[in-house]
C-alpha cells in the first residue's frame, strides 16, 4: 500500500464514512449552497441499476463534499475504494462573458486537465445563477451564452454535465424545481460514478481471485481488496451487500482449508498454521477491529485471527440488518468450524486453549446480543442462543477438569502449570471490556482461580443452560446437561445431589425406551446410591443392571455379585428383609397345573410348575421361592361346586405369562390389544344358556392411570403379603435361563385359591413379583357321596324293559367291600338282574380305573346290589333294566277316553308331543350305606299307548271300535287283541271284525279295531268292556321275559236305538231343483223305534192311559251357514213311547248357496219337566257342553268356535228364562240311541236365475 | 458417510440405530436423543404447513464440534437421523438429502416385510445401513430368520463377499 509515500487523510472507519464528492471552483459559493445541499441530497431514493443482473436497489444518497486537490485523485493501481471520489463538481457563478474569460475558463481547463490526466471522468459543471446580481450588472451577457460557452467549451456531446442551479436560495417554486433538477442529475451522476467506478474495482478484484492457484498470491492481500468493497457498500448502507462480501471471503477460505485437507495445499495457507498463541476471542464491542485487520493487512494474522475479525464484521453487519439471531447461530458455526479447521490444518494447539477461545467467544457473542436486545426479545429467542449457553458449559467443564479444578483434592502443580500457561495466552485484558465487571475474560480468569470459583461459574451456567432448554421445551437436551452436573457433582463427591439429575435422566430415557443411555444413566446411578449408601435402590439398580444385556457378562457378574455379596451378609437385624422387584431378577414364562384343570379334592395333591427365566449371569442360590395363595370360600356358588368344577372346568392347565417389556417400554400410546373372549354361562340344571357376553381380560391393563405406566423406575411399594397360605420350595439354585420350579401342595381347604404373590429369597433380599397376572387360580373341593338315577333314554316306557342308569358319586366316602345299595322294591316295577351286569369306576376326573362285576340280589321287598370297591372322590357307574307293570286298570266311563287309572299330564310331555303319554310314577327308595337316610328316587314310566274307543251305529246295528294310538317314538307290534264283556252277560255277543292276529303299529300311527255287538234279548242299558292287546318293541329279539298285555276298560252306555231322525228338503212346489234365495220345505221324520224300555225311565215320561209319551225337543241347526231356517227352528213335541211311532214336522228353510248342499242337522234332545234337584246342577253353560260332547260323539266334523257360538246364542234365549223361574231342563240324548238316517245327504240348489252374483270365498 | 443412522418411532422409541465406530455407540444414541428435541421443535413448526407442501427433510439440526446431526420426518412421524462426521466436507446438504431419501427407500422395503410388525424394533444388523454407503452396493440374497424360535423373524441380505459398507 501507498500509505507510507503519501500522507492522506485518515481514513476514519466508522459508519461516517460517505462516498466522497470533491468540489472545485468558487469555494465561497459552495459554502453558501452547502446546507441545503446535504439535507437535500439524501431526501430521495434513487433507483441503483446494478450490474451483472443484480437486482436494482433504491438508494438515499448522502456524500461527503471535500474541497478539490489533486492529491485526492488515486493513482493507476491505487485499490482505496473509500477514499476514492465518486464525483468532481465545479463550482461557478460567473454571469459576465468577461470574468469567464479572464478566469473561470481556465481555472475550468486546469481542472478538466488534472482530472483527464487521472483519467477521471465523473464530474459536473454547475452554474448558479443569481437574478440579484444579475440586475446589478446590466451589460451582462444573456446567461445562457455563458452556460452555452460553458458546454461548447467543456462539455464536449455531454451537454449533461453542465447544470444551472437559479437562485439556490431563495424560496420560490422556481428555485425548488432548478434544485430538484439538479439534485437529480447530481444523483444520477453519483450512482453513475458508482456502478462505473465498483464495476471496474469488481472487475479487478475478480481478476485479482482468478489469479488465486498462482504462486505467490496472497489471501490476505485479496482480503484487504474485497474488504474495500464491502466499506463502500457498507458507506452506502447496503449492509446486505456487505455482508455477501465477508460471506464469500469466508466460503473462500472454507474451501482452501477443505482442499487443504485434501492434500491440495495452498502455500498461503501455511502462514495460517502457525501454533496457536494467543486465544482471547472474539471482539465484537468494535465495529472494525484494527489490530486484527493490520494483522491481516500484514499477513501476520493466524486462523484465528482471521476468523475473529471476519467474524466481527460479520457480527457487525448482521447487527446493522436487526439479525442478532442469526449472529448466536452463525457463532456456534463458527466456532465449530474453527476447531475443525485447526484440527484439520493440523495447527498445534495448547491443550485447553481452544476450549478457552470458545468459551470467550461464546460469552462475547451473547454479551453482545444482550447488549444490543431488551429481555422480552432474549427471553423469546432463547432456542438461538441456548446453543452457545451449552457450549460454553461444556467448554467451561472440560477446562475444569484439564486443569485439575473438579477433582477433589484441587489442582496439582502440573495443574497449575497448565492454568497459568492458559491464561498467558488470554493476554490483558481489552481496554473496551476493562470497566465491565462480567466481561467474558474476568469470567473465565476467575473460574480459572480456585476450585470454588470454578464451581461457581461452572453451576450457574450449568443452571441457566439447563433451566433455557427446559423453558422452551427442550427436555432431551435439558436432562443431558444435568447428567454432566450429575457427573460432576459425582466427582466433588456430592452424590446427593447428583441424584435428581441422574434420576430425571434415566426417567426421560425410560420413557422413551432409549436402552444405551438407559444402561449407562443406570449405572451412574448404581455408582451414586451406593454412594449415599441406598441399599435398596442401589440393589434394585443392581438388580437392573446384572440382568442388563447392554453390559459386558463382567458387568453383570460384578452387579450380581454385589447383590449376592449384600445377601451373604450377616445382617444385624434377622427379620429384616430388603424388597425388591422380581421382574430384573427373574422372570415367571409359564405354570402347568398336575391335574391340568387346577381343580383337586380335598386331600388331593396339586402340583404346580413353573418356568423362571433367571436373568442373571451366574447361577444363584435361592434360600426358598414362595408363592403367595389366597384363599377364598365361595359359597352358593355353582360354579365351585364339584359337579360344575369337574365337568366343565377343563383346560390344559398351562399358563403362559407375557413376556415383561420393561426394557423396551415402547410408548403411553400404544396400548395392549384388546383381549377379548367369548363368555358362556349355562345353567346348572338342563345346561341352557342362562348368559353370554363379551369380557376383556386385560381390562387393568387399557384403563389404568396413564401416569403410573411412566414411574416403571420406582419399586412403587412392592408390599409383601403375608398369607397363610403359601406354596413354598426351597434351596433352589436358579441356573441363568429358564429353571423348572415344581410346588407340591396337599389340598386342605376347600375353595377356590388365588396365587398373588411370587417371591425368592436370598438372604435378606427378597425379590417379590407383587402380582401374578394373568390370574392363577385352582380350586379345592370336597364333595357328599351322592347316588343318581337316571333313565337312560329319554323318558322310560311303560310295559318294556327299560334302562336305567346308576351314578354313584362316592365324594368324600369311601366305598368298602360289602357296601351295597339296598332297593325296596316297588309293586309295580320289577329290577330285571342280568348276570353280566358291571359296574364301571372312574376317578372324578373321568378317567377309568377299574370295572367290576355287579352282584344283584333280589328278595321279595328289598333288591340289593353291592358296589365293587372305590375309593374316595370315585364314580360308579352301572345300569339297570327295570320293567314298569301296568298298573291294575280302573273302569273307564264312557265320558273318560282315557283308560288309566291315575292319569295325568305331564307339563313338560305336552310342550313335547301334541298327544301326551300318560306317565306313572315308581318310587324307590334306596338305601345308601353312607347315609342313615335312604334316598327316594322316582322313576316316571310313559304309557306308549292312547286308547279311545266310539259306538258306531248303523240303524239298530251297533259296533264298538277301538283305537289305539302309538305316542312313542318306538314301533311295536300287536298281537291277540280281545275285546271281552266284563259283566259277561249271555244273550251279548262281541263279533270282532279285526282280520289280523298280528299287527304293526309304528310310532305316532293308529291302530282301530271294530267288534259288532250283537244281542238276543232286550239288551241291557250298559255295557263293560275290556280291551286288552299283547304287546312288544317290534325292533327287538326275542325278549327273555313274557310281557304283559296292554289293556283298556271302559263303558258303553245307551247303546240301543231309540229314535231314527229322518230329514228331508223339497223343492218349492213346481220346481224341479232347489234355487238360492226361494222358500223350501224341510220335513223332519222322528220315527221310535222300540217299544217302552228301561232306559226310558225317567222324568219325560208320562203315562196316560196306558200310553206311555215322552217328550223330546227338537232343532234344526246349520252349522255351515248354507240354510236360513225361516220361522222356528225348534220345538218341542210330545213322542209316544212305542215303535213305529212317528213326528212329522214340516219347516222352511231358504237356501243360502248354490251346489250340493248338506242337509241341516236336526237334534233330539230329552225334554224333562223342571225339577228342583237338578236344577241347580245343570245350568245353562253345563248344559251346553253337554250338548257339544254329543255332537262329537257322532262323529262330525268338529264344530268350529263359530258355530258352537253361533249355537251358544240360540240356547241363551232360552236359558235365561231358566235362571228366574223353575223351567224345563233339556238333555241330550245319548249318542247311541238316536240314529240320524239322512245324515251325509245332500240337495242340488241351482242357483237363482237373476242371480248374476258370484260369491267366491277362499278361506 | 454417516457415522450413524437411527430410525425413530413416532413414539420417540428407537427403531434402529447403528452408529460405527460401535465403540462411541452410546455417545451417539446421547447424541440422537437429545437431537429429538430439535426434531420435535421442527415438527411442531411445520405442522403449521400445508401436508402436501410438507418437507420431509428437517436439515442440520443439532450441530456440535466434531458432528453434524440431520433430521428427516416421515409422512407417519417415523423420524430419521443422520450424524456426520464435521470434517467430512463432501457432504453437503444435496448429498444428505439423497442419503434420508435412500433411507426412506429402505425403510419402506422393511416395513413391506410381512414378517415385520410396524413399531418393533428392526432386527436386521443391515437393512437400512446400504443407504450410507456412497456407492451402489452389491448386496447377496435376503433371506429371512427367525432369531430365536418364535422369535421375530428378520430379514438379513448377506453381502457376496466383503465388508458391505464402506464408510
């Protein structure tokens, strides 16, 4: 630099500086315009064109106006941007042609001399122009000859380089728009000036960088070169601009290390490797820190020096743009840059001198953001600089520990030696930092004092760095700061302290499943309760850490072996016990129940083993392995029962628990899946379903608390249950991996028995798994003897050998020789003893252990079977044939179908079958040797057969039919069917009409038999019958046994003809046919048929005159609705007793439709005379169904309700004049003595001709 | 190329991590644990934008002496993270940006495993270390193993002959 040759004004760096404007030329009138000027000029923007297509700028120019020297004018090669002038004006008011001749003009010419000669061609002529003067001289010239002489003089084609400024200071629109034109083209002319004058010094730096691979180039001189650059934009405000030149000075450098790196070294370079003396950090306080930049500027600056000072321009720059968060993150780059670099330039560096430099920096640069911030802002930016917070901390700790200031005893002499070399290379301190009492360098010289002082500054930034990142979230972060106070605090041998943090550390990685720095924040931990002399944390930690397969297996074994160790220790106190979890220690994988349905009888031995997964790395010896049982009694429970429990509960008594996640504690969020099953609950008695539903087994699991899932640390109160119930086991040796633990356990108690708890003893160390899930249970029961008898079908059938099944549950009993069930036999039930009868015993768990002959032995009243030998908690099972006798038959009255003697209907057997059997129950009471007591068991046999019986009648021919029905579900075959008179009258004869001896009858059919009945005499007025037919299952062989005959008695009453009811209907008198809608004539014939007898004595009779009349009522009822019977439908007349007697009644009746039309039935019914006795008995209702009975009995279609109502009215008409006065009763004549000859004919009716109306009715 | 690469769950589980030199592994698994909170900072600032406008790569987010840490954010929350040593210069943010897409790649091949459960951890010493590599690498047939008997089963590519990565 030309610096030393010519003396130029200092060039003052500050932000001062504006581009120069040198004027020449009347002085006095600059002076003058000079106020105005510079509060003008920088009034307006301008727009700045730029080159090489940078976007244009709008600029507010100010200038610097100097006076006029030639010194000002840089020299060929001279790279001074700042002191350059931008712009030369000329300064003039001369208005008379004279005086410009005589000097202005060449003062002009020697100025545009000087200027060309330095070949400067950004200048401006101006011309003020003054109307005062200009009126004190008259003989002035036209001004604009002077300004034209001006221009033609000087201003060769640049006529713009001449302007006029009028009046410059008056106040008038005139003077306004001569300055705004001037001040314009005094603009443009600058900005001119500046992109000719920056392009070419552009152009030449660039050439400058391009020459950079040649020998001999220098970084620091091109430095200097574009560090011009940046002043003047810097000048002109354009701090963007500026910066992008530092940024590209940094890039460049930045990659001349990195290619340094590569081996493609630059011999520049080397001067920046020198050792690293001095590391007293950056200095930002300045604007342009001059040391270093002469350091530069003399290429004596090392690394670091050049960093600093580009940082601090940076910094500064940065500042000026309101970016001071991005100066906090490009420091932090920096910083790690630097070390990289010096690393990678492989500079020598004194062992914590670095870490000084850093720590300074860090300060600084934060000082300096605070400096030029308010608190909110800091507060609200703290993620930009907690970087540097944190870095400086760690700085700060690793100088603590080089320098000998963390261990306990305090530093050593070599410590110290080390101490004072580092602080040799901080230097004094600067002169801008000397007043301020918290300045980086007073910092780290007083931590660097003492041991305490160290602490101090070491805590409180470890403080507030810790207490930033929490404040804006940076938990992670946090915590691992406090695991580096942990570790210091370990090291000044403050463990209590160091706790928390290691405590919060390892919680955050816990809940975050990081299994590394889990191990390691453990066993920091380890170290530090056992420190603070924890024993139970420090052995639960140890417990974690011996089965932590993260650590070596000598680790673990050292881990282990402190648990061991502590266990081994005779402990002053013997009844203490240190509890921990069971879960590090060993895991529980499966338990397998002997009997697998976990359901054992009293006294019955249980055996239950389990798999622990031992998680420690050697083998240990545990004292005694202890289940927890609990113990419950659930009564009125069905489901304990000893039936329920030993059917249903099967399982194959494997339990798998699932494997602990604990290392891996995936996240809050995810929980287990839904474990969902199927729920079925029957009920005890026909095994229906009572309920059903859906039950989520792991419902503790979904809904507990969220938060007690994140403390899976802590032991959390592992309380040891004391029970009186235990499963225990003892000197186990747990080989690592998986052991098989076998409890054996005598059943005592009944009920159902929980296992809670699972613990291991090692000396005074339990390990205690406080619940065992899934739940374990099984269940003990005791159970009375019991004997069941069951029929081994569906329902037992009288008259058949059936089986039965014996179920002897022996419970707690014990069945000795010569114990047997003693039967007291009914009278109508036989026990059929088949020699090879056996008996079978199965354990409760239905497994066979033996079979045995069964001894039956019968006598008259008690039938003894002796049970083979069974021991407790057994059963016997054997079957029986039992045959059910009909029971003696009772008479059956004509109104009483059904033939048995104690017949009645099972509720059940109707919902079965429409046609129910008709049952008999057996009871037999058996003896059980167990019990005082004998046991009633009844024994329901179904009668296969439903026998009814009808009189048939044709005239006076009578026949009896007999119809049996199959109900059961077996077919069977008949055989010998008798019908016999019981009151065995002579002059009766039964003709049986039946062709078959043998006949089938097959299940749900029917069988009819039919006998005449003929008579000589006078037949009497009732008849006993019985109906008896052999019998036998039509599948089976021969059966060993003669069965009895099936029989039927019943009563056939009135059989004889009395009257024969003849109908008839005759078309209107004329017609040929019946027509719908016309009157026909209906002539009922009631003809007697025999004389006076027995059966026609009774209160209708009446005797006159030897005659004896009886009288009758008819009816004439449709129950079809075919007929409409006009005029009265009934009557009552007065009958004759003897044959051949005969009632003509004449009716009308209307046909309803046309077709084959039954005839409408017509009754008879006995018409008593009131008498006092019966009235009361017969009321209307009774009376009615009477009548309905008889109508059935003749065998016609069923009346429908309809019809019986229908009928049910015309009765009430007359009944209710019964109810008031005594009046006549009617009765129906039994079925058998009126015989209604027309029944089943029919009459054509034709349908009416003008009947176009055709009723289809589909029911 | 990287000195260590981790697939994070959206959990803030580790899914995969594997770091070489493996001696330093637990100063890195430190070093990618406390990078989740400068992850979840960019997460929680992004969530703002617009998810198909969404950059999947977070860039330089933690950077210290001697590493730097880059992040990368799945569609899913499944976050990656790359540490790379600071003196390695030819990584630059391009090169970076292609090794999380790489890893992305892998990432979805081993989620396409049915064998895989989604969330458990990644067994395979391998599956995703390809992608740091700074060539193509030849890799030998996968084949699939159980661990253990009834283990999970992971997917192992053998590698012909050599070391696989060459970092």
């Amino acid at each position: 630099m030309d610096a030393s040759e010519e003396p130029l004004p200092p060039v003052i760096y500050t932000m001062e500086n504006k581009p120069i404007v040198t004027c020449a030329g009347d002085q006095n009138l600059f002076t003058s315009v000079y106020p105005t000027l510079s509060q003008q000029l920088p009034r307006e923007p301008m727009e700045w064109r730029r080159s090489y297509g940078r976007a244009p700028k709008m600029i507010h120019l100010e200038s610097n106006f100097v006076q006029f020297k030639e010194e000002l004018l840089p020299k060929e090669g001279n790279k001074a941007l700042l002191t350059f002038p931008f712009l030369h004006i000329y300064w003039t008011e001369c208005c008379d042609t004279e005086v410009y001749k005589a000097t202005v003009k060449d003062d002009l010419t020697k100025w545009q001399n000087v200027l060309k000669a330095h070949s400067s061609v950004d200048w401006l002529i101006v011309i003020v122009e003054n109307d005062a003067k200009k009126k004190n001289k008259t003989n002035i010239l036209p001004r604009t000859s002077i300004v034209d002489k001006i221009r033609n003089d000087f201003c060769n084609k640049q006529s713009d380089r001449c302007v006029v400024l009028s009046d410059p200071l008056k106040d008038s629109s005139r003077t306004q728009e001569s300055w705004n034109a001037f001040l314009t083209k005094l603009r443009t002319l600058l900005l001119m000036s500046f992109t000719k004058n920056l392009g070419k010094f552009e152009d030449d730096m660039r050439t400058l960088r391009e020459k950079r691979t040649e020998p001999g180039w220098s970084f620091c001189e091109y430095f200097m070169v574009q560090e011009e650059l940046a002043f003047v934009f810097e000048m002109l405000q354009q701090f963007e601009d500026a910066l992008v030149q530092y940024d590209e000075l940094d890039a460049l450098f930045s990659q001349y290390v990195v290619n340094f790196g590569a081996g493609d070294g630059a011999n520049w370079l080397t001067f920046f490797c020198q050792p690293v003396k001095s590391w007293n950090g950056l200095i930002l306080r300045k604007p342009i820190d001059m040391e270093k930049r002469e350091s530069i500027q003399r290429r004596e600056a090392t690394l670091l020096d050049l960093r600093s000072y580009l940082f601090s321009r940076q910094c500064t720059l940065l500042l000026f743009l309101q970016r001071p968060w991005e100066v906090a993150q490009r420091a932090l780059e920096l910083l790690h840059n630097c070390v990289q670099e010096l690393k990678l330039l492989e500079v020598s560096v004194p062992p914590g001198a670095l870490d000084c430099w850093v720590f300074l920096s860090c300060l600084e640069v934060l000082q300096r953001i605070e400096g030029c911030c308010d608190r909110a802002q800091i507060d609200s930016n703290i993620a930009h600089t907690v970087g540097l917070w944190s870095y400086a901390t760690e700085k700060l700790k690793s100088l603590g520990y080089l320098c000998g200031l963390v261990s306990e005893k305090g530093p050593n002499s070599e410590d110290l030696n080390r101490t004072v070399d580092l602080l040799a290379g901080l230097g004094a301190e600067r002169p801008e930092t000397a007043n301020t009492a918290q300045s980086p360098y007073k910092k780290l010289k007083e931590a660097l004092s003492s041991v305490e002082a160290f602490e101090k500054h070491y805590l409180d930034l470890s403080h507030a760095t810790i207490e930033m990142y929490t404040s804006i979230g940076r938990i992670r972060s946090a915590k691992f700061v406090g695991k580096d106070l942990a570790e210091f605090y370990m090291r000044k041998k403050a463990p209590q302290k160091a706790e928390i943090y290691l405590q919060g550390a390892l919680k955050n990685y816990l809940a975050e499943g990081w299994a590394l720095p889990i191990t390691h924040t453990r066993k920091q931990l380890a170290e530090c309760q056992k420190h603070l002399g924890q024993i139970e944390n420090y052995l639960q930690t140890s417990s974690l850490l011996a089965s932590d397969h993260h650590l070596t297996e000598e680790e673990r074994k050292h881990f282990c072996q402190e648990i061991l160790d502590f266990a081994s220790q005779p402990s002053d106190n013997p009844g203490h016990k240190i509890v921990l979890p069971m879960q590090s220690f060993a895991q529980l994988r499966d338990l397998h129940f002997d009997p697998s349905n976990a359901v054992v009888h009293v006294g019955g031995v249980l055996c239950i083993e389990i798999t622990m997964y031992s998680q420690m790395p050697v083998p240990v010896h545990v004292e005694q392995i202890v289940v927890n049982v609990h113990f419950s009694i659930e009564k009125n429970n069905y489901r304990k029962t000893a039936e329920w429990l030993t059917k249903h509960k099967t399982s194959n008594g494997i339990i798998n628990f699932p494997p602990e996640t604990a290392p891996f504690p995936v996240s809050q969020n995810s929980l287990p899946a839904l474990e969902l099953y199927e729920m079925f609950e029957r009920s005890p008695s026909d095994n229906s379903l009572n309920t059903t539903g859906i039950i989520c087994r792991n419902v503790h699991m979904l809904l507990r608390r969220q938060e007690s899932s994140s403390s899976l640390e802590m032991p959390s109160g592992v309380a040891l249950e004391e029970g009186a119930h235990v499963l225990r086991c003892s000197h186990v040796t747990l080989e690592p991996g998986a052991n098989q633990i076998t409890f054996r356990t005598q059943a005592k108690e009944p009920g159902t028995y929980t296992l809670r708890q699972l613990c291991a003893s090692v000396g005074s160390v339990w390990f205690v798994l406080p619940h065992i899930y899934p739940i374990v249970q099984y269940d003990v029961y005791s159970q009375e003897p019991q004997l069941h008898v069951e029929p081994l079908a569906d329902s037992l059938l009288a008259g058949i050998p059936q089986k039965v099944k014996f179920t002897v549950t022996t419970g707690h009993y014990t069945i000795k020789n010569g114990d047997s069930l003693q039967l007291s036999n009914a009278e109508a039930m036989l026990i059929l003893c088949q020699a090879e009868s056996r008996a079978m015993v199965y354990s409760n768990t239905r497994e066979q252990s033996s079979d045995a002959a069964l001894r039956i032995q019968s006598s008259d009243k008690v039938t003894s079977i002796s049970l083979p030998v069974a021991p407790a908690y057994h059963v016997i099972e054997f079957e029986l044939e039992v045959l059910s006798l009909p029971s003696a038959p009772a008479l059956g009255g004509e109104s009483d179908m059904l033939g048995m003697a104690e017949p009645h209907r099972k509720h059940k057997d109707k919902q079965k079958t429409g046609h129910c059997m008709v049952t008999t129950d057996h009871k037999v009471s058996i003896d059980c040797p167990w019990s005082i007591y004998s046991t009633v068991i009844a024994l329901t046999f179904s009668v296969p057969f439903r026998t009814t019986h009808a009189l048939l009648s044709s005239g006076t021919r009578k026949y009896v039919q007999v119809c049996v029905q199959n109900l059961s579900e077996l077919d069977f075959q008949l055989s010998d069917s008798y019908l016999v008179d019981t009151s065995d009258s002579t002059d009766l004869q039964l003709v049986p009409l039946n062709t078959q001896s043998q006949q089938p009858i097959y299940s749900k059919q029917s069988v009819f038999f039919v006998w005449e009945l003929k008579w000589t005499e006078e037949p009497p007025p009732s008849l006993h019958c019985r109906f008896s037919v052999g019998f036998s299952p039509a599948s089976e062989e021969q059966l060993s046994i003669s069965l009895k005959p099936y029989t039927y008695e019943f009563k056939v009453e009135n059989f004889f003809t009395l009257y024969n009811v003849k109908a008839e209907i005759f078309p209107p008198s004329g017609m040929e046919y019946c027509r719908t809608g016309s009157l026909c004539s209906l002539e009922v014939l009631i003809t007697r048929l025999s004389d006076l007898l027995e059966v026609d004595k009774d209160e209708a009779l009446t005797e006159s005159d030897e005659h004896f009349s009886t009288k009758l009522m008819y009816e004439v009822v449709d129950n079809s609705s075919n007929w409409a019977v006009c005029g009265k439908s009934c009557g009552v007349i007065s009958m004759p007793v003897a044959a051949r007697a005969t009632h003509r009644v004449h009716m009308e009746v209307m046909p309803l439709f046309a077709g084959y039309l039954p005839l409408p039935d017509v009754r008879l019914f006995k018409y008593l005379p009131h008498h006092s006795a019966h009235s009361s008995q017969l009321d209307a209702d009774s009376w009615i169904e009477n009548d309905s009975l008889s109508v059935d009995k003749h065998g016609d279609d069923q009346p429908d309700s309809s019809s019986l109502k229908s009928r049910g009215s015309v009765h009430s008409a007359c009944s209710s004049e019964h109810k008031g006065l005594p009046m006549p009763r009617l009765q129906a004549l039994p079925a058998g003595q009126v015989f209604n000859s027309s029944s089943g004919t029919q009459v054509l009716v034709i349908p009416s001709q003008d009947d176009h109306v055709l009723e289809v009715s589909v029911t | 190329m990287a000195v260590c690469i981790a697939v994070i769950a959206k959990e803030n589980y580790p899914l995969y991590i594997r770091s070489t030199p493996t001696e330093n592994e637990l100063k890195f698994h430190y070093m990618v644990h406390t990078s989740l909170d400068v992850v979840d900072e960019k997460i929680s600032a992004m969530g703002k934008a617009l998810v198909d406008q969404r950059e999947l790569y977070l860039g330089l987010l933690y950077p210290t002496e001697d590493y730097k840490v880059y992040g990368y954010v799945t569609n899913s929350k499944v976050k990656f993270v790359m540490v790379v040593d600071s003196s390695n210069t030819a990584l630059r943010d391009n090169e970076i940006r292609s090794m999380f897409r790489k890893l992305h790649n892998s990432y979805t091949d081993v989620m396409c495993n049915p064998f895989y459960n989604p969330g458990d951890r990644i067994q395979s010493r391998w599956a995703l270390l390809p992608v740091s590599a700074s060539s193509p690498v030849q890799v030998g047939p996968t084949s699939c193993v159980r661990s253990s008997p009834g283990g999970p089963y992971s997917c192992v590519r053998s590698s012909p002959a050599g070391p696989l990565i060459t970092w």
